[in-house]
C-alpha cells in the first residue's frame, strides 16, 4: 500500500465578534504615555548645560536660524528654529543645566503668515 500524503483541512473562523480579557503589566502601567508634541515648545531632546542663547524674547526668527547651543556629553548641540515664528518666552539661562525634556524656549505664530 503506498504511503499517501493527505492534504490539511482549512476552516474559517471569526476574531471581531470576540471579547478577550487581558491584565496591564506594571511596567505599562507606570510608562510615561506619549504626547503629540506641540511645535510651538522648543524643548531639551537629552539632558545638558545651556551654553549660548543667540536670541530675545519678542525677536521674530526665521526658520533655520539658531536658538541656543546646548552642551551635553562634551559635545556643543546648535538648537535650530524650526519654522519662522516669534520668540514668546526664554526659559533658561546661559550655564543651566537642564534635564531632558525641559521646556526651553515658547514660540508664537508671527502675524500674517
């Protein structure tokens, strides 16, 4: 008699009419939940020492130009504007030192554009 191979059988079944229970880990409870981020809040992306500010409040700046430069891990980041926009608030001074996601700068939309 040979030896023959037989062909699996497929079913179909539905997943969406399903309610499922499930329990949150510690660690999902505790994350720090994501932010849509607002362009108009310059804030530290690591942690480090403010070093120069090269702008004013009230100053409007065009994009591309710079903000500040922040020192971190012996190397000068140069904080660029990221779109043309007026400087509202400085919230730092030269020779602090700034935790990660400090709010640095606040902008505000230049009239008429």
């Amino acid at each position: 008699m040979k030896n023959k191979k037989e062909t699996p059988e497929y079913i179909d079944f539905a997943v969406t009419a399903r309610k499922y229970k499930t329990l949150f880990t510690r660690k999902y409870q505790n994350r720090k939940v994501w932010v849509d981020p607002n362009p108009y809040e310059i804030q530290s992306f690591i942690p480090g020492t403010i070093l120069q500010i090269s702008v004013q409040e009230g100053e409007v700046v065009n994009e591309g130009a710079p903000l500040l430069i922040l020192e971190a891990m012996k190397m000068q980041n140069r904080i660029e504007m990221p779109f043309t926009a007026k400087i509202k608030k400085i919230n730092v001074n030269v020779g602090d030192r700034v935790p990660k996601d400090t709010l640095m700068i606040e902008l505000e939309a230049v009239e008429g554009e």
